[in-house]
C-alpha cells in the first residue's frame, strides 16, 4: 500500500502545475377538475393524480470524501463566439471556466475543444488532470479566480490576439478511496497570463498559454 501510494505521489506532482508552472424547477400538479363530483373514497392520495416532477441533483464540490458530483457544464457565452475585442476577451473568462470545470471532473474535452494542438501549457493541464482522475482518484480545489481581463485587440504578425488575464488559484489537493496523496500549492498572489488565440470559422481557440508575471 505505501508503495503504490507513493508512486501516485510521484505520478501526480511530477506534471507541471496548471498553465505549466506558468502561470440553478417547478412543479406543475395536475387538478381532474370538471365533471361530477367523484364517489371515490376520499382517502384517495392528491399525489395520484400528480404531474411528475423533474428535480435537478444538487451540486456537490470535492471534498476529502469524495469527488464532486453534478458540477454544472460551462456554456459559452454568444459574445465569446464573435471577432471582436469584447469577443475575445468573453472568451479567455470562458476558457478559465473550462480549466475548472477540468479540475472538478477530470473531463478535459471542453478545453481542449478551444485550444490548438501546438499549446504546450494545455497538454500540461491535460495529463496533470488525467494523472488526478486515474482510477477511482480525484482533485480537491485548483480553481482559478479570474480578477480581470484586457486586450487591446491588436492582429500580432503571426494572425493572433493577445489577451491578459490576472488570476489567483486554489491550492490543488489528489485524493483517492481513503487516502490523500498530497496538496500543491496554489497562488494567492495575483499572477498575469496571456492567451494568445486566432479566430476561425468555428470561433476563437487558444493558440498558446503563457505566464507574464507570476
């Protein structure tokens, strides 16, 4: 057992940290109003003649006990889907909830959907996940807080736009059944990221992740 653990430990936190180091139901009932009155015996239940009702399963975050459970998929926004600076901008906020959303199920496909198979700080993230996830493993925390976003929309010579993102991230904690394998650190000092991305006919997609400061 304390040998398995400890390659987990060794297979966990030895990917790079995310970005490389770089960086809510009604319910409707029926009423057989109408008619003449009944001679149905009155202890029939009201619930017999009920519409049934769909209630959405509640959101649970991670914790030291277990994964979380029904963690709501992000929507990108119509603005984020535009070639415009308030386009671009839409969508760096989106991909950082795509990260989290990462982070808090394993399922990497929605940022990977928006990143260009060149962006080496987006495999880092991807196997970090993936390792985190492995088995019956999970990751507590790693959440990014966007505290805010700038471009000045200007084309670079390579066909990309620049767009900053100031930060701050939890720190990440691997579990498994009955077992912790370890926490990293995150950083609460704010640190400045850069998306470099290229707009196509399916939208915006990150080019390339960097950290400016941080």
């Amino acid at each position: 057992m304390t040998r398995t653990i400890a390659r987990r430990v060794a297979s966990l936190f030895g990917a790079g940290v995310l970005l490389g180091g770089l960086v809510a139901c009604s319910q409707a009932a029926g009423d057989p109003g109408g008619g003449s009155p009944s001679p149905a015996p009155s202890s029939v239940s009201a619930s017999a003649t009920a519409t049934p009702t769909h209630t959405p399963s509640a959101y649970k975050p991670a914790s030291a006990d277990g994964p979380a459970e029904n963690v709501p998929v992000p929507v990108m926004p119509e603005e984020a889907k535009t070639q415009s600076k308030e386009g671009l901008e839409a969508f760096a906020r989106y991909w950082y909830e795509a990260a989290n959303y990462g982070f808090e199920t394993g399922d990497v496909e929605p940022i990977r959907a928006i990143s260009g198979p060149d962006c080496a700080v987006c495999k880092n993230f991807y196997q970090m996940v993936e390792s985190g996830y492995q088995n019956e493993d999970w990751i507590v925390g790693g959440q990014l807080t966007v505290q805010g976003i700038h471009s000045d929309y200007v084309l670079t010579p390579e066909g990309r736009y620049q767009v900053l993102i100031q930060n701050i991230q939890a720190p990440i904690g691997y579990y498994g059944p009955g077992v912790h394998y370890g926490t990293r650190d995150g950083y609460q000092d704010s640190a400045v990221q850069m998306i470099e991305a290229r707009y196509s006919p399916d939208g915006w997609y990150a080019e390339s992740v960097v950290t400016i400061k941080g």
